[in-house]
C-alpha cells in the first residue's frame, strides 16, 4: 500500500494564479481532510470529508474549495492564490467516518510559495 | 470553537533530561491522540487515549488522559537525540474532526 500520497512537492506560484493540490489514498478510508501548517500555528484544519460526494469546511476554509468524486481522491483547490497561502499543506485520512476516532495517515506535504 | 492549547512551544534538553509537554482544552474532549513529526517531515500518530484518567505507556513514553478529559500530557524519560521533533496533541472536537495544538518543538543536545 502507498498510503497517502500528495502531488507535487513544492510549488511556487504568482498571487492570482489557480491551482490543484493532488491526494490519493489507497487504505479505502472514509474520512480525508486537508490541513495547513503554518509556523508556530499547528495544524489547522481547512477542509474535510467523510465519504465520497460530501464534503465540509473545517476552521480556515476561505480561498480553497475541495471535491470528493471517488473514495480515493480528495483534491484541494486554490481558487486565486494570495501569499496568504503560503505555507504546508497536509493531506490526511482515517478509517470511520469521524475523523476523530482513529488514528490519521498523513502523507508528505506540498510545500507552497506564493509571490 | 473549540480550542486545545498545548505549552510549552519548545523545549532544549540536554540528552538523558526527562521532557514533557501538556494539553490543555476548555471543554471535554471525546479523546486524545499524539503525533510526533520530525524535521522536515510529516506528522506521524503515536497513540491514542479514550478514558477518563487513561495512562499508556510506550517505552520511555508516558501519555496521561486528565480526570475530566479537559487536558493530558505526555512525557519522555532519558531523551534521545532521536526523539528530536515536535510533539502535537489532538483532541476530538465536538463535530467528529481532530483540534490540534500548536505543538511543542523538543530539541536534544549530545
């Protein structure tokens, strides 16, 4: 299994640019959310889902929109970036629907500049 | 909403000092878990803690879940330059997601 995986790595962007940040799960999981890290703020929650075809904001969803098609994927999308949004952004995802009740499987990380 | 504040941010130890961190909520918490993450990593789980007054033990690593499940901590014996990372804990919020501390960055001098 590969677990979560997260494309691409890193990324630069210019203020006002779109983008999609790419994650996969191969574990069948029910719950995948998105998380940013940002210094000495921890991991905030930006959006989740609980199963395919629903989705849900969590504390700091404005400027991302998400979409859940399949089980598998759970893409995060930068509407019009804003050096805001520079920052870490993990993708994670857990058995049973609450997210809370099990472990999380993060994966790698987009590391994200915008200018 | 609901917060978890985790003290203290970061922590020098000399190599073989003991190191703990606390969690703290202003409400109950359904559980608890722990993460650890390393330099340039990703955060990995450690454990999680579900009853009033619950204590684990992994190793040199000793997780405590309060009375009240308002707070928890967790604590290493003889640090290792391998447990070098941050340490965040995780308490499950009201609407099913996991509210994160900010965490506390432990760094271990030889």
């Amino acid at each position: 299994n590969a677990g979560v995986t997260q494309t691409p790595k890193f990324q630069v962007l210019k203020t006002g640019q779109s983008m999609t940040l790419q994650c996969a799960q191969d574990m069948n999981h029910e719950y995948m959310s998105w998380y940013r890290q940002d210094p000495g703020m921890g991991l905030r929650l930006i959006h989740y889902s609980v199963g395919a075809g629903i989705t849900d904001q969590g504390e700091v969803p404005n400027g991302y929109n998400v979409s859940r098609s399949t089980t598998e994927d759970f893409p995060l999308r930068l509407l019009s970036a804003a050096p805001s949004q520079t920052s870490v952004y993990f993708c994670a995802s857990s058995y049973s629907r609450r997210g809370a009740d099990n472990e999380q499987f993060f994966g790698p990380g987009t590391r994200l500049t915008v200018l | 909403g609901q917060q978890v504040m985790q003290i203290p941010q970061y922590q020098h130890v000399q190599e073989g000092e003991d190191f703990t961190t606390y969690c703290n909520s202003s409400t109950t918490l359904s559980n608890i878990q722990w993460y650890k993450q390393r330099p340039g990593g990703h955060p990995v789980f450690l454990i999680q803690l579900v009853k009033s007054g619950e204590v684990k033990k992994q190793k040199r690593l000793t997780f405590q879940f309060g009375e009240a499940k308002k707070n928890s901590s967790l604590h290493i014996t003889a640090t290792q330059t391998t447990d070098v990372g941050t340490y965040f804990c995780a308490g499950g919020g009201s609407q099913g997601n996991l509210i994160f501390g900010k965490g506390t960055k432990l760094s271990v001098k030889p």
